[in-house]
C-alpha cells in the first residue's frame, strides 16, 4: 500500500466538527489501496470526547502521538466556574464581556499566533521526521484549523523532501471568530505571512469551498476545493405526532438566528431540540422574543447525532453573519445525508451554500433579516399533508465520503505523478 502521513490534531477521542473530515477520509483510504498514518497531539485539549469514534478508525491505520505545550491550560486557569469543563469551539468568538476574558482573549490573538496551538509545533515535527523514515511515507497531508499544524507539515516535508498537500476546513485569515479579538495589526500581518509561506510551499491546496479555491488560487501553486461529506445512516425514521425541528453542534454569537426563533415562538404542536454548546446570545434570543418551546441540551456523540438527524422534519443550519461567504461547514453535508428537510441561514453572499440546498431540492436558504413566517407554516402543512418535496438522492450521494475519499486520491496521484517527470 502507498502510504500517507495525516498531521491533525483532532483524533478520536476528540469529539466536534474539527475531526470529522479527516477520520473518515482515513476511515476509507484502505479500499484505495493507501495506509494512513496519523500523527496527532496526545491528551489534547478538545471541545468534546466522543469515544463511539474510534470505531471508525481502520485497522489498517497507524497512530502516533506526542505531547504538546497547551496554553488553553492557562486560559482555564483564569476562568470562572468548572477548571474541567472543555473549552467550547468558538471561544474566540465567545459574547461574554469582563477584563478577564478581553485579557485572555487579547493574548490569544496575539501572542500565540497563528494560534494556541503553536506549543505542538517542535514535538510534532521531531515525531514527523522520525515517522517518515520509520514507515517510508510517500506523501504529508495536512488538515487545518489548527493552522499552526500546517507548518508542522511545511518543516517536515523540507525535512524530508516528501510531497505535500495542504487542506484548510475553514479560512485561515480573515475567519469570523477573530473579527472581535483584539488582534493587533503586527499580529495580523504575521499570521499573513505564515498563510503565504504555506500556500506557497505546499504542492497542492485543497479547501472546502469553490469560494475560498478561487480566493487562495493566485497564492498557490495548484488549488482544488472538496467538499464536506456524510458518512452512512442505519437508523430508521420513528413516526412522532410533533413536527419535529432540530439543531445539532456549536453556535456563535455570529450565528444566532433571531427572527427564526421569533416565529418558532407563534408556532404550535412542534418538538425544538438545540443539541451542542451555544453562546449566550442564543439564550437572550429566546428570552427576547419570549420563545418558550425551544430545549436547549448539551453535546452528543455522533452515533446519537445521527439519530436525531434521523429523527427530525425539519434541520436548522446557520452561518456566520460575518466573513461566512466561503463557509461550506461539513454539518451541511451530515443533515443532508439524513434526507431530511434543511431550513438554512446564511448572510446573503453565500451563494454556494444556496445552489447546494437547492440541487439536492431539500429545503431552502434564507438570510438573517428575512421573515420565516411562510417558510415554517408551509413546512409543517406538507409535513401534515405527507406532500413533503422527493430530494434529488443522485445529487446528494456525490457527497458521500467513500465518494470524496477518491477525490483526494486524485489529487494525490497527480502530485506524485508530478515528481516522477
């Protein structure tokens, strides 16, 4: 098998959106004839633990850890309440005030910089350099955030003369949680040269949008974007009497829907479930427009995740208000694969999120200051009718991961084909 070093820093039993995308990509790279190699952090400080994870890490694979400098430590150390309770996803983007938290928040930007996660750096590239030579790696593949992993990758494929393909989830400068941080501008201007070294350093670049493929192009020697995926459903949907509306997985303050929440609150006979963690703003939302039908419950592992989706009429998917043109979160892909019905809002320059609900004909996409009166009352008619849309299942299965697996062994096999001439 050709094999393939993965630097990430989200590994089982990490939980949250950051590991998705690369555990099922080595979930499936054995049935295309290559063996993941995981260099990951040991005892890394995640926003969740989901232990049903690593039943989808494949016996095929190899996994490494080291131990990294982690100043999130630090940061729990000033802050009030549970020392033990893990650190929500977005907070750098997080609405609460105080001088503590503008203190903290202030040297996160701009003392860790491109972020906390630097302290990884020396430990992993040692580690990476001993892998290469121990397992004799034919590429280095990088998955970012943390993009502080992605100069990890830059040093050992200098190191050790490997290929490199470089893969950013989310944007590097410019990304929505650092828009009311602090950061100064010499930070800024750092940040943006370590972006540049590595789009210029890696032999492929690969992101998540068409948006952000052609805003990174002029920067990098060959860019591609793959999308998100969805990994297989066996649950079976349960009939209920409610008509049933959910939200699964983090929420900034950047991503609270408040004119949906305020026609939920005129709505009747509905089940509202919000399952993740949520910034504070979603609580004064709801409190705001005296919507008392809304559960809020805490974090679930994936297997239950996929239950609810299952288990739901109508999904809930919000983008950031803020710099989210380029966002294409892989929880899009996940409600998709559920088939179910997906109520979307975005900021109007999202165009790309838009042509994906309506391809798949599975629900519609609408922006923040638009009313969703019509859009609920018509939803829940045709869930009572049975009259409920057919969505287009040859679109969505494009996405399956198995099916975006190959499009990285594409690129793959084209960057190391590159070497051979």
């Amino acid at each position: 098998m050709n094999k393939v070093l993965i630097i990430t820093y989200y590994w089982p039993p990490s939980g949250g959106p950051g590991v998705q995308r690369v555990l099922k990509f080595a979930k499936y790279l054995p049935q295309f004839g290559w063996q993941p190699i995981i260099l990951t952090v040991k005892n890394g400080e995640y926003p969740a633990i989901d232990r049903t994870l690593e039943k989808d890490i494949p016996e095929e694979c190899i996994v490494y850890k080291t131990k990294a400098f982690e100043p999130f430590g630090i940061y729990k150390f000033f802050q009030k309440g549970d020392k033990k309770k893990k650190i929500n996803t977005f907070v750098m983007a997080d609405s609460k005030k105080g001088i503590l938290s503008s203190i903290t928040r202030f040297i996160r930007a701009n003392f860790f910089i491109p972020d906390a996660r630097i302290g990884w750096y020396p430990f992993a590239v040692r580690k990476g350099i001993e892998i290469v030579k121990k397992e004799k790696i034919d590429i280095v593949f990088s998955s970012s955030p943390p993009h502080s992993l992605q100069l990890i990758a830059r040093k050992i494929a200098q190191k050790t003369g490997l290929k490199w393909v470089s893969d950013f989830r989310d944007p590097w400068s410019d990304f929505f949680i650092m828009s009311d941080n602090f950061e100064t501008k010499f930070a800024k201007n750092i940040s943006r040269k370590m972006e540049k070294k590595v789009l210029q350093s890696s032999d492929a670049f690969v992101t998540v949008s068409k948006f952000l493929a052609e805003k990174y192009k002029d920067k990098t020697k060959k860019s591609y974007f793959i999308r998100n995926g969805y990994d297989d459903f066996s649950e079976t949907k349960e009939k209920s009497d409610k008509f049933r509306i959910k939200y699964l997985g983090s929420m900034s303050k950047l991503q609270v829907p408040d004119n949906f929440i305020k026609t939920l609150a005129k709505v009747d006979n509905v089940e509202i479930n919000f399952y993740g963690n949520f910034d504070a703003e979603l609580t004064k939302s709801i409190e705001r427009n005296n919507c008392n039908n809304i559960n809020l419950n805490g974090y679930i592992p994936l297997d239950r995740v996929k239950e609810e989706l299952v288990n739901s009429d109508l999904l809930l998917i919000t983008i950031p208000s803020k710099n989210g043109a380029g966002i294409l979160t892989g929880k899009l892909f996940q409600l998709m694969g559920s088939k179910n019905r997906i109520l979307c809002v975005s900021n109007k320059d999202n165009q790309e999120i838009r042509e994906i609900i309506s391809g798949a004909n599975i629900g519609e996409t609408f922006a923040y200051d638009e009313n969703l009166d019509e859009f609920i009352k018509q939803e829940i008619d045709n869930w009572k009718n049975q009259t409920i849309p057919e969505p287009n299942i040859e679109f969505i299965n494009q996405f399956h991961r198995k099916a975006i697996t190959g499009k990285f062994i594409k690129i793959f096999e084209e960057v190391l084909e590159s070497e051979k001439r």
